[in-house]
C-alpha cells in the first residue's frame, strides 16, 4: 500500500499553543485506526523514532500514524519543557485533533517512548476522544 507523508502540521493545543506533527497515512482513501506517538526526543530523529514504530510500515499496514513534538520541544511551540506537566491536557487535546483530522476507525492507541513508561495522568483520563 502506497504511504503518503504530511511533514511539520500544525496541531493546535487548547491554550492556542501550536504543536508540530508529522502524519504518515495510507494512500487509500478509508477510515483507519490512529497510532499517535508524542515524543520529546525529536520526531525526525528516526533512530528514536523507529525504536518504537516504523511510522512508513505502520502507515504501509493500513494505519494512520501521528508523530508530534511534545510542547516546548523542537518544532512545537511552548516555553520551558517540563516532562509530565502538560501530558494530560495536551494528549487529550491531540487524541482529539487526529480523531476530527484523519476521520479514524473509531480506534487509536498511543505509543510511547520509554521517558513516558509512568506519566501522571494520562490523555486516556482526561475522557473520550470527540
């Protein structure tokens, strides 16, 4: 299946902090499940990256995969980074742009990259995706 690559998007968070995502998406069109993957460690460093997810083959097997720089890192916007402070909120927040943008299976899981193996409180906590 032909993978199709949206670099550097936009994700607007509640405060009007804008996150930056990369997307990797069937070329089909469909609705699919979303693999969202929020990362502090830069999402195009792909040694990182592709520790925990091949985004292309992901995509390639019929997933749409989301790829975001967490707040005050990198590309996305934000002051000072602070792990765990702003999970809950701005997860939430991106679990529900990837839901309204990409049009989902009524599925989607998170990865994680191993700094967030025990965040306090997670995006699924702060209620269903809308």
């Amino acid at each position: 299946m032909s993978v199709i690559v949206e670099k550097n998007i936009p994700v607007p968070m509640r405060d009007g902090v804008q996150l930056r995502a990369d997307v990797y998406r069937p070329q089909a069109a469909g609705r699919y499940p979303v693999l969202l993957q929020r990362t502090p460690y830069n999402r195009e460093l792909w040694p990182i990256t592709a520790m925990t997810l091949d985004p292309v083959r992901a995509a390639a097997a019929g997933f749409v995969v989301v790829i975001q720089d967490v707040r005050g890192r990198w590309a996305s916007e934000g002051d000072v980074f602070f792990p765990y402070r702003d999970e809950q909120r701005d997860g939430h927040d991106s679990v529900n742009w990837a839901a309204r943008r990409t049009g989902p299976a009524g599925r989607w899981a998170a990865t994680a990259s191993p700094i967030w193996a025990a965040p306090r409180g997670s995006p699924r906590s702060a209620g269903r995706p809308r």
